[in-house]
C-alpha cells in the first residue's frame, strides 16, 4: 500500500509554529498540536476510481481549548484506500481528508464528545460529517495519549464510513498559579463568648457556644418548632408538629404491627413464576427488606384435579420456586424463607370448575412485623 505522508508534513510544520502558550486559568491546558494513525472503512459504493474498502492514514492536528469544558481542532490526515476494480484486480487510491471539530471534555476529561465537517480529496471529492468519542491518556505530563472512534456520513451522497484513531499530542500553555493572597493580620477579639455583641454592649458575658441571644448578648429561648424544648437545649430540629417529644426534642417512638400477604397464582400443572417482577412481588420483596428481621413461610397450594400425592408434589416445587425469586432476583436471605406444600388441602374455591382450579393453583405469604412510629400528642 502507497503511503502519501507529505501533506500531513507540512501541516504539521505550520502548526508547530503557534506553540506559545497564554496565561489563562481554570484550562487544564491551552492548546495542543498532535501526530496520529488511522485505520479508515470506507463503504464500499463509495466512488474513488471503483469500489472502496478500507486503508491507513497517518495525520496531525492543532486544537485551542476555550475553557475546561469545550474546544476546536483543525484535523489533517494523508489516507491511503484499498479498492477493487470491476475486473477483480486490487489497487489502492491516495487522497487526503481535512476538516474541523467542535469538542465537549465531560467532568475530569473523562471522555470527550466531538462533530464537525471533513472534506475528502481523492479521484473524487466530499464532503462529510463526523461524530464521535475519545479520550486524552495521561501518559506523562507533557505527552498525552489519544484513542478515538468516529462516524462520518456523506452529505452529497448518503455514504457512511468509520474510522479509529491512535495517536499522541503534546499539551501547550495551562492553567496559571498565581502567588497566595497574604493572610491579613488577626485582629483583637472583643467578643469574649463569640455571640456576636462585642463586651462593651454585652449584659450577658459568658454564654453558652451556640446560643442564640439579643441585641443585649443574652440568649433567648426561642422554641422554633414549637416543640416545648428550646432551641438551645433542642437536639432534633423540625419535628413534626404533632409529635410527642422527649427532654431533648426528640420525637418518641412506640411500636405498632405492620403486616402484608402476597398471593401468585400458577398455569395448570406449572411451578414456574411466570413473571417475577410483578408489582406485588416487587411490594413484597420491599417489605421483606425494609423489616430485615423478618421471616415468611411461604405455603404452595395446588388445584383440585389430579393426584393427591402429585398434587402435594406440585405445591412444594411452587413454594420452592418463588423462595428462588426471592433469593436470586431480590436479594433476600434464603435463611428467612422457608416452604411448605399443602397440595389440595386448602382450597380457596372448592365449587370444582375452572375458574376455581386457576385460584387455588397458587403461593400464600403473610408477613407480621413490628415498626416504630411516631407517638402523637395528647
């Protein structure tokens, strides 16, 4: 394969010319100027003497960053295209593709997003947009290593190409450090309890750290949750209003009794849990973590029709198979689960037709736990 490396050179020179650097903070870095290789694809009805396939590119850039956040490079690359001639004799075309970018660095420069237009000059020319995502490695202070991947797409013609880019660039000027501001002196503390009144006006010398006080230095007892407790003896601000609270403020809790029952009914002759994130188990799965020390028995039921035994059978493996739902899907401790099979034993619906037999087909859970809530007031 041809290589046509002279454009990308001369590029390159006149961009190394604009290496100085302006004092302006807050930039990681002021500008840049970068050599890279490039493995191009181009789509194959592409006309460049006759049908493209891909190639190598070797190229330069010069980008100026605005701030920390956005910037603008102007791209060159020298591109050497395989293609096929319609006799099925290969060739390659040389060419070069030039253009400009707009660039966003996410937080950090993580990563950067960049777009712009490209202009190709081969056998043919066209003209292209471009998307696409990279990153500057941190491989040494002053060298930075650069990896992107980019889609371009014809605007005279509805082409589409891609590319990989692996190159260097060399960081130029920066962020500014500029001399510490002295510290001014310190001046003479006339506020010997630090409330704010200096002690020529303060009545009240010596009050608590923290106090809230008047125009005189003395601490009032303001109540600004009306809770009964002053502010300054206060340690749970903003309780509810209708809570009763303790000698610091604090609502007190007494225990009440929450329960929830889940039923999840089966196909005939089936134990698989035909839809595991149902918003009963979801609201059931919650449950069971928020009161982590619970335990549930979860009961397998089966429907009429059948054998005893492998009814028995079928309500024990539909037990077993929402305790794995539970387990694997929702991350509840298989220690707090257990199961039990109760076959045709307990029938929701014993009138013994279909619409019965699809109830009592079916798993049952009910959960009891205790939850601390709020005491009102009298």
């Amino acid at each position: 394969m041809k290589k046509t490396f002279n454009v990308a050179a001369i590029a390159l020179a006149v961009m190394s010319a604009n290496s100085y650097a302006q004092d302006n903070s807050g930039k990681p870095f002021d500008s840049w100027i970068g050599l890279h290789g490039m493995y191009y694809s181009a789509e194959e009805t592409k006309p460049a003497d006759d049908i493209m396939e891909d190639g190598m590119g070797f190229g330069g850039e010069y980008g100026w960053r605005f701030d920390e956040t956005w910037a603008v490079r102007a791209e060159l690359t020298a591109l050497d295209i395989d293609y096929k001639q319609l006799l099925g004799r290969d060739d390659s075309v040389s060419g070069v593709s030039y253009g400009v970018d707009g660039m966003y660095f996410l937080p950090n420069d993580m990563w950067y997003l960049f777009g712009g237009y490209k202009r190709q000059d081969f056998s043919e020319n066209h003209d292209l947009i471009n998307l696409g995502i990279g990153k500057h490695w941190d491989i040494h202070e002053k060298v930075k290593l650069v990896t992107e991947i980019a889609g371009y797409q014809g605007l005279d013609e509805s082409y589409n190409d891609y590319s990989a880019k692996v190159g260097v660039v060399f960081p130029m000027g920066g962020s500014s450090s500029s001399a510490p501001t002295p510290a001014p002196s310190t001046p003479v503390n006339n506020d010997t309890d630090n409330d704010g009144v200096m002690n020529n006006m303060d009545d009240c010398a010596n009050t608590p750290a923290g106090a809230q006080v008047d125009n005189r230095g003395c601490e009032i007892t303001a109540d600004s949750d009306n809770d009964g407790v002053a502010d300054n003896k206060d340690q749970c601000a903003d309780t509810p209003r209708n809570d009763r609270v303790d000698a610091d403020g604090c609502t007190v809790f007494e225990q009440k009794e929450v329960t929830h029952t889940v039923r999840v009914f089966f196909p005939h002759n089936s134990a698989e849990v035909t839809d595991p994130r149902a918003e009963n188990i979801q609201k059931f799965a919650s449950f069971m973590q928020r009161y982590g020390k619970t335990d549930a028995l979860i009961e397998g039921h089966a429907s009429q029709p059948g054998d005893a035994q492998y009814n028995m059978d079928l309500s024990k493996r539909r037990a077993e198979a929402f305790k794995d739902v539970l387990v694997n899907e929702y991350d509840i401790d298989a220690s707090r689960l257990s199961t039990e099979g109760f076959g045709e034993t307990q029938l929701l619906d014993e009138s013994n037709t279909a619409e019965a037999h699809q109830k009592n087909r079916r798993i049952h859970i009910r959960v009891t736990a205790t939850e601390e809530v709020p005491k009102e007031r009298n």
